[in-house]
C-alpha cells in the first residue's frame, strides 16, 4: 500500500548555483522535483551555455511559475511569455531570460536532466 510523501525546498536535497540563479531539488514519490529561482538579468544562453556546451537548452520542462516573468524562444524563433500561474511545457531546444526586474520562481516535473550538469 502506499503511504502519502512530501518534501520541502527548503530542505532540498541538493542545491545547484549558477549566475544569476539557483535551482533546489527534492524527491518525493520516486522522483524529483526542482525550485528554479532566477534572478533578474540571467539568461540561458549566457549563463548556462557555458557550464553545459549546447546551443539551446535540451531539457523538456513542465513547469508552474509562483513569481516573475521569463521569455522563451524555441530553435525556430516561435517565442513565449510566462509569468505567475502560468502552467508551461517547454520542448527541447530553446533560450530563455528573465523579463523585468523581478526574481522568477519556478516548479519544474522534468528536465531535470539538463540541470545536472551544473553541479559538476
């Protein structure tokens, strides 16, 4: 039978600092779950291009964000706007950057993979 779970970001378990932004990551439920905190100023392409080595962010991400506002642009020039309640997937293979002067706190279910990289 299965027992009910929670986690905390603020006991994450582990923490992943970049320029201009950080991402917590819990497990619950077999599974990780990540608090992305992006500040104001930051942006994919010149923040974690480096640390990762691709062109374009290649994590999907299915996301909620609390705070903030970011813009997204995909491969193809197609771009997005997400700001507070917005609930957002995000396919391989895109930029994105904190629109405002605001912190952007986000809840990210997937492309956890894509984060990993900068904890090395």
């Amino acid at each position: 039978m299965a027992v009910p779970e929670k986690a905390n970001f603020d006991e994450a378990t582990d923490v992943r600092e970049f320029p201009h932004g950080r991402v917590e990551v819990v497990e619950v439920a077999g599974g990780e779950v990540a608090r992305l905190t992006l500040m104001p100023g930051w942006k994919w392409s010149e923040h974690v291009k480096p640390k990762v080595g691709t062109d374009l962010c290649q994590g999907a991400h299915f996301q909620y964000v609390i705070s903030g506002r970011v813009m997204v642009e995909m491969a193809d020039g197609t771009q997005i706007e997400i700001g507070p309640g917005d609930v957002n997937m995000l396919p391989a293979g895109h930029d994105a950057w904190v629109l405002g002067d605001e912190d952007c706190v986000v809840v990210d279910w997937g492309g956890l993979d894509a984060w990993s990289k900068l904890a090395a």
